[in-house]
C-alpha cells in the first residue's frame, strides 16, 4: 500500500520525503493549503489534532511529526534501502543524540531566521533585526559545535549518513538559499564539506525535483 504524505509543501514533510526515499517506500503526496487554512479544518484535524504537518497514512495507520516518522520508517525498514540507524546500539545511541541536537540546537535559530527573513510579510510581523542578529549568534555557536565533531568524524553519528544528517537538509536549503546565510556553513570546512556532501545524495535531488514542480 503507498504510503501517504500530507502538506508536501512545509519543510517538515520533505524530511519525511527523503527518508522514504532512501528507504526505497513508494509513497504519494497530499497537498494541504496552509495559508488557505485547510490544516485547520475539521478532517485534517482528524488526523493531526494539533493542525500541524506533516501527517503519514500508511494503511490503517496515522502518524504525525516528522521525526518520529523518521525513525518509524528507519526502523520498520531497517533492512530495506539506506540504514539510517546504525548497526550497533552505540552507533544508534549517536544518531538519537544528534538527531535530538538538530531538533532542539540547531533548528529554533534557523527557524527565527527563516521567519523573519522570509515569512514576516506573510505570517504579520514585523522584520526584527536584533531577533536576526540573536539568532545568528546562537546558530553560530552550533556550528562551531558541528565543526569540532565533523573534524573528526565524517557524518554527525560517525563514518556513516544517518537520520541525524537526513533530518537538516530542509532547513539547511533554505539556509544557504532564500535565507541568504549560506556563508555560515562556507566558512567552516568540515561543516561545509559534510553540506556538500549530503546535499548532493540523489534521495534529496530527487525531493527537491519532485517539491519544484
């Protein structure tokens, strides 16, 4: 059974695009207008009572928030496609911590400098640019935290692509695109290098492809 993917449109849901992919799970996606409201109505809210996206279907089953969808997914199909876990329980123990790292260090400042930087004239509020510089900073010093730990270990989790990557690459394209910040990550070498490198895998070219049409 395909799986099923709502609000393709938001950051979120193109974290859980791209794990599906590596993980070789056919899957359809299913727009849902947020400016429009349509995240609000009463059906979606069926399915995610809080309004937020992304939502899976997989069957009879109903699952929200994309990381839990990650690691869902990982698991269910740990030997189908790319491991995304690692193969021992320290290996493993890695990609939760770092995972947990990206959605509470590295994610709240990228997201303040995306809503400012891009989403103030259509979320209502004014551009703040002491928010932007505070924001900056904090990103700042967790890089330089990613910096050291890429200087001595290919991916985040170790000498292999994990969750923990998988799970920056929405935001980080906006970073280094719209957002206009993408010297943050050139100027630090191992960081820009592990960009480089996990942005080029052929699972993120193909969402973006796939989010452009």
């Amino acid at each position: 059974m395909v799986v099923k993917v709502y609000g393709p449109a938001c950051a979120s849901a193109h974290r859980v695009m791209v794990c599906l992919v590596e993980k070789e799970v056919e899957f359809e996606t299913i727009p849902v207008n947020i400016l429009t409201g349509e995240h609000k109505n009463p059906e979606f809210l069926k399915l995610q009572p809080f309004g937020s996206l992304p939502v899976i279907q997989d069957g009879d089953y109903t699952l929200f928030e994309s990381r839990a969808i990650l690691r869902y997914y990982a698991e269910k199909y740990k030997s189908q496609g790319t491991d995304l876990l690692g193969k021992t329980m320290e290996d493993q123990g890695l990609v939760q911590q770092w995972l947990e790292v990206e959605a509470h260090n590295f994610q709240p400042p990228l997201y303040n400098l995306l809503r400012q930087i891009m989403l103030s004239s259509h979320c209502g509020i004014t551009r703040d640019e002491q928010v932007i510089k505070e924001s900056e900073e904090k990103l700042g010093k967790v890089l330089d935290v990613y910096e050291d730990r890429l200087s001595e270990s290919r991916y985040l989790a170790g000498d292999f692509f994990s969750l923990a990557d998988l799970a920056h690459l929405p935001l980080t394209e906006y970073m280094v695109g719209p957002v206009g910040k993408a010297y943050m990550i050139k100027e630090r070498k191992h960081v820009s290098a592990w960009w480089d490198e996990i942005s080029s895998r052929p699972s993120w070219k193909k969402v973006l492809e796939m989010i452009s049409k």
